[in-house]
C-alpha cells in the first residue's frame, strides 16, 4: 500500500488502509474500536504508544532529498511534475449554471 499522506483526516483512513494490507489484529473493526479508535477518541495515551509503534513497523518515510549511493543518486528517481489543464464543455445549460454559481460564491 503506497500513499503520501496515510491518515488524511481521521484515524478511519489508517484503518482502511491496514485492513487493505491484512495487517493481523489491526484489520479487525472489533479490536480496532476497542484497543485503538475509542482510547484514542478519550486522548488514552496507551492507544497512542500502539499506533506509533504500529506504524514504526509498517511506514517508511523517506524525503524527496534522500539520497543512496556514492553518486548521491535520488533514493526514487521521480519524473518531472506535469500539469496538464484540459477544458472540458459542459453536458447541459444547467450544468453550466451550478458551475458558474459556485464559482462566482467562491470568489466573493
């Protein structure tokens, strides 16, 4: 399981992903709720020490500047950022509508 951010915006997410790895114990909602979601949820410090211990054993952090090798080469070697804009019609007049009402909201 590859990802840039593991827990985006709760713990959920963690948990979704350890139940895509089939990490033992942890991918259960049963054990999950009882020994990490709720003791975390009351600010229980044990559930803090398993997550980072967990975690130690399952994330590799590794930095953009990270280097191996006596040539210094990139630890992953990343293509060049693209961005690409495509400008899309709309489907229907009413389409355009919600579009246009959202973005003139957004901008006020």
């Amino acid at each position: 399981c590859v990802t840039g951010t593991p827990v985006g915006q709760s713990l959920v997410d963690l948990f979704g992903q350890l139940r895509f790895m089939r990490v033992q114990q942890f991918c259960r909602n049963d054990f999950w709720k009882q020994c990490i979601e709720s003791p975390y949820g009351q600010h229980n410090v044990y559930a803090l020490t398993v997550l980072r211990s967990l975690l130690s054993h399952i994330v590799i952090r590794h930095s953009k500047e990270q280097t191996i090798g006596p040539n210094g080469d990139a630890l992953l070697a990343l293509p060049p950022r693209k961005v690409e804009t495509l400008l899309l019609p709309f489907a229907t007049e009413a389409e355009k509508k919600i579009y246009e009402f959202l973005e003139k909201r957004n901008t006020e």
